[in-house]
C-alpha cells in the first residue's frame, strides 16, 4: 500500500491510465483516414464522444457538430481530471488549465471590442477550468467591469493597460503572464520541478513558433524578441534573442541540437508541416519523460496532452474529409504519437 | 408632316439639320466604337482580375478550412472577433474614360503584417495567420474586381445609351428629316409646276385677248 507524497499521483495516474486506455489508438487513424465524413460520426458515436454528438445534434450538422463535440467532450475530460484530482495535483492542473480562461478571456474582449452579440460571442467560448455561467456573466458586463473582475489577479495589471496598448500586445501580454505565473513557481519538491520544466518546454515550442512565424513574415530582432516568453527551458531569453537576429539559414542550423529538433531533417516552407514535427517532438519527449517518473504530474499532463491531440486529430479529419483534402494533406496536419 | 410648312427656308432649317444630325451619327457611330474598344480592353482585364480573385478565393477557403481543422470553430471564431474591430478602409476617386466617368478605388493596406494584426501572436498558429493572409489577399482582389466591374457597368451603359442614340438618328431622326425634306421639296416643285401652268394659261389668255383685239 502506497503511504505519502505517492499516494496522492498513484491515484490520479493510474485513473488517468484507465482514460488514457480509452484514446483511439495510433493505428485507427489509418482507418479514420480511409472513412467518409458520415462514416467517422458513426465511428465515433461508438466511443466517448457519443454523449456529446447526441447533446449537439439538435443544434449543430456536418463538421460543427463533430467540432462542438469534441470541444465539449475536452473541456469535460478536463474538468473530470479536475475533479479527482486534490492537493497539489488539483492545483497545479487548474493553474496550467487557466490558458483557457486565458483564450476565452481574450475571446470575450475581442467580440466586445467589435460589438459583436453576446450570442456570437458564447459561441467562441470554450469552458474548461469555469463554467460556461461565469462566461456568460463575464459577456454581459462592458470592458472596464471585466477588467475590475479581474483585480486582485496577476491578469489585472496587464488587463488595466486596455485601449493604452494595441490589442495584439494586450493579448500576447496576457498569455506572458500566465507562462510566468507557471513557470515562476518555486520546485520546493520534485513533482513541481516536473511540472514547472513540462510548462518550460511549453515556452520553447511556443518561443520556437513564433521566432519562426516572424522570421518568415519578415519581422525585426526587437518585434520578435517583444513577444517571447521568458523562462523557456532550453531556450532561454538570451538564446532566444540570439535567434531572432540570425538570418534564416543560420537560424535552422543553430536550432539542431534542441530536445525539440528531433527527426527533422529541414524546416519546411509550409511552417504548419513543420509545428506538426515539433508537436510530435514534444509529446514524445513528455512521453519518455512521464514514464521515467511514473507516480508524479507528468503522466496526467501527457495525458492532457494527448487527449488535446486526439480532439485536435479527429476535428482535421472531419473537416479534412468534408472540404474534400486528399488524405495526404490530412494526415500531414495530424499529429501522430 | 402634315404640320411642316413647305417652304424654301425650312427646308434650307432642315438641310442644315440633317447636316448636322449626319455628323452627329458619325461621330456617336465613332464614340461607339471607340467605347466598345474600350470595353473590351477592360473586359479581357476583368477576366484576368475576376480569375485572380476566383483563386485567390478557393486558395482561401482552402486555407480556412485548414485553420477551421487545426485550431477548431471556437479559435477561428475568436479571431474573427479581432479582425472585425477596423474594417477594411478605401476611398472612391473618379477618372473619365471617353466622357464616362468611373471609379478608382485607392484602398489602404489591407495585406498587414503579423506584428500589425489585432490578435496576438502567441494565442494563434501559422494556419491562422495563413488564412488571415489569404483573406486579406482576397479582400484586396474584391475591391479590384468592384472598381474593374463598375467600369465595366458604366461603359455598358454608356455604350447603350449611345447605340440608342445612333439607331434612333439612323433609323429614325435622319430617315424622318429626309422624308420631310424630300416632301417639301416635293411641295415646293408642285407649287413651282402649278405656277408655271398658271403662268401659261395666264399667256394663252392674254395672247388670246391680244388675238381677239387684233382681230376687232
């Protein structure tokens, strides 16, 4: 019988074994790939987001039922690990979960900054961490009352400079935050040094982006530089700064090397193709690094991670398939683990 | 017709108009023409600009379908919510092609750079940022394609107009001017006929009258 610190993981990781048990497996992908669109509904009425696609179907049709679906059946997998976790593991999954709050958030500002109806506006809301009643509470209330929502939090100070700095700023602002609110977190004990480093390597595949995204679209070193996120783990600010004023050529070749440059041979010219590379890397490094710890955060957040990727699969696949794409393309798109 | 009065200076009114009736049909025949070149010049463009926006609208779709699977509704929906805020701006100027005025549209940048855009970079992916590139080409290539179709419609009109205008003189005002003039001249040729009977019936009497006095 496991007594102490253990404890807490052995439970939460081995009921996150038995969800993960229920993920479609690497190799049904290739029979996905093959079905009609109708054909992959069917297929996935038979699985857990049947409850889901039945709640939608009055409302949605085609590729937005599968999407709403599937969006409902995350945030509710999300809030079920919410719900059985406790301690440390409960506030350490809510905190990395506020990303979302963090997206709906900015959703929220953009609809009201465009006078977009309250309707319009609850349909890009994805609730996850709160429920869709705190957003819709948050939609009925103009700009400066959800900024005053938000006094008291580390989003108040940069939520207050509204209408100061441009709207891409503010956003990018907001997302900073939450990474360091993360990232700033003391590892007293090992389990938070593993999360903390989980969230860091985040930062690089997110820093790593945008370097590229920029770099690609012609942007300056201190544009770049602007919106990276400090306290990445292998790529640090420094590191950074010094590939954002590389030239292309030279910035693919110093990238060789990271945990994340893994079976790539080359940057592609379509970046998309390559962001899939890097996804891959990242789950397979989170992959090896959950199973060297076993009883800690990390085989829940590989599990979040996967769950993410498997709503994010099965949604290229139905709107791959409805738009017509050859299969190619769509499993081009796919992450794969 | 019958309200013309057959004399020689309405016909020499006439004539003249007639004349000029004449020289307008040349020149609107020519102004036709020109404008016909004209339109399809501007066709052959429009084609070229029309089949540059169909394009540039599938490779759009295209690629907000990719962003629709990878990001999801919710995320395309937000950003949609951002790039609503400015709406695209452009001014109307005005230029003449042959007396038709037409529209030139000067529109700002509508192609931004990422930095420039009002949504963050760091909530976003490339296959928004694709979309939104492809959306903005798109936009670029509508107002191209309006001001090219409004050019377009207005020397379609103009063009009418003026066939009109040439068929009505053709068929109608010169054929109409002719035929009064022909009927004046036919009048005034009457008129000098019967003078000229009444003249020498006028003679036979008075040489019949000198005859009888000579004869008396």
């Amino acid at each position: 019988m496991l007594i102490g610190k253990n404890a807490t993981w052995a439970y939460l990781v081995a009921r996150t074994k038995v969800m993960k048990r229920k993920l479609i497996p690497k190799d049904e992908y290739r029979k996905l790939l093959n079905m009609e669109f109708n054909e992959i509904v069917r297929y996935l009425e038979e699985t857990e987001y049947k409850k889901e696609i039945d709640e939608f179907g009055y409302k949605y049709s085609g590729p937005k039922l599968m999407d709403y679906a599937l969006s409902l059946n995350l945030s509710r997998t999300y809030q079920k690990i919410i719900r059985i976790s406790f301690g440390l593991a409960k506030d350490l999954i809510t905190s990395y979960l506020k990303k979302w709050e963090i997206m709906n958030l900015v959703s929220i500002i953009r609809g009201k900054a465009a006078n977009i109806p309250p309707d319009e506006i609850e349909e890009a809301i994805v609730p996850v961490e709160r429920d869709l009643d705190y957003y819709r509470a948050l939609i009925a209330k103009d700009v400066d009352e959800i900024v005053n929502t938000y006094r008291g939090t580390p989003y108040f100070e940069t939520l207050s400079k509204m209408g100061t700095i441009p709207p891409n700023q503010l956003e990018d602002e907001l997302f900073k935050t939450y990474y360091l609110e993360l990232t700033k977190l003391k590892p007293a004990e090992l389990s938070l040094k593993l999360f903390v480093d989980f969230v860091k390597m985040e930062v690089d595949l997110r820093n790593l982006k945008t370097i590229l995204r920029l770099k690609a679209e012609g942007a300056t070193p201190d544009e770049i530089i602007s919106r990276l996120i400090p306290n990445g783990f292998e790529l640090t600010m420094d590191e950074c700064r010094k590939l954002a004023t590389m030239s292309w050529s030279e910035l693919v070749k110093a990238l060789e090397g990271y945990w994340f440059w893994k079976d790539i041979e080359k940057v592609e010219e379509e970046l998309s193709a390559t962001e899939v590379l890097f996804d891959k890397a990242w789950i397979e490094a989170i992959a090896k690094r959950a199973t060297s710890y076993p009883l800690s955060i990390l085989p829940v957040m590989h599990y979040m991670v996967l769950k993410k990727v498997e709503v994010d699969n099965l949604r290229i696949l139905g709107w791959g398939k409805w738009y017509n794409m050859s299969n190619e393309e769509i499993e081009r798109q796919m992450v794969i683990v | 017709m019958a309200e013309v009065q057959p004399t020689r200076m309405e016909l020499i009114k006439l004539r003249r108009r007639i004349a000029m009736a004449t020289k307008g049909h040349a020149l609107l025949k020519m102004k036709r023409d020109g404008l016909i070149m004209e339109f399809r010049q501007i066709l052959e463009e429009a084609k070229e600009v029309i089949g540059r926006m169909v394009e540039k609208y599938e490779k759009a779709q295209q690629k907000l379908a990719l962003a629709m699977a990878v990001d999801g509704t919710m995320a395309v929906k937000s950003i949609a919510l951002a790039c609503c805020r400015i709406p695209p701006e452009f001014t109307i100027k005005r230029k003449n092609i042959m007396g038709v005025p037409v529209p030139v549209v000067k529109k700002e940048a509508i192609r931004k750079k990422v930095t420039d855009r009002d949504y963050g970079v760091l909530s976003t992916s490339t296959r928004i940022d694709e979309a939104v590139a492809a959306f903005e080409e798109l936009t670029d290539a509508i107002l191209e394609v309006a001001e090219i179709e409004t050019t377009l419609r207005r020397l379609i009109d103009e063009i009418d107009r003026t066939k009109r205008r040439v068929n009505a003189l053709e068929f109608r005002v010169i054929p109409m001017m002719e035929e009064t003039a022909r009927f004046i001249t036919f009048k005034l040729e009457e008129m000098d006929r019967e003078n000229i009977i009444k003249l020498k019936h006028l003679k036979k009497k008075m040489a019949k009258r000198a005859e009888a006095e000579a004869a008396a």
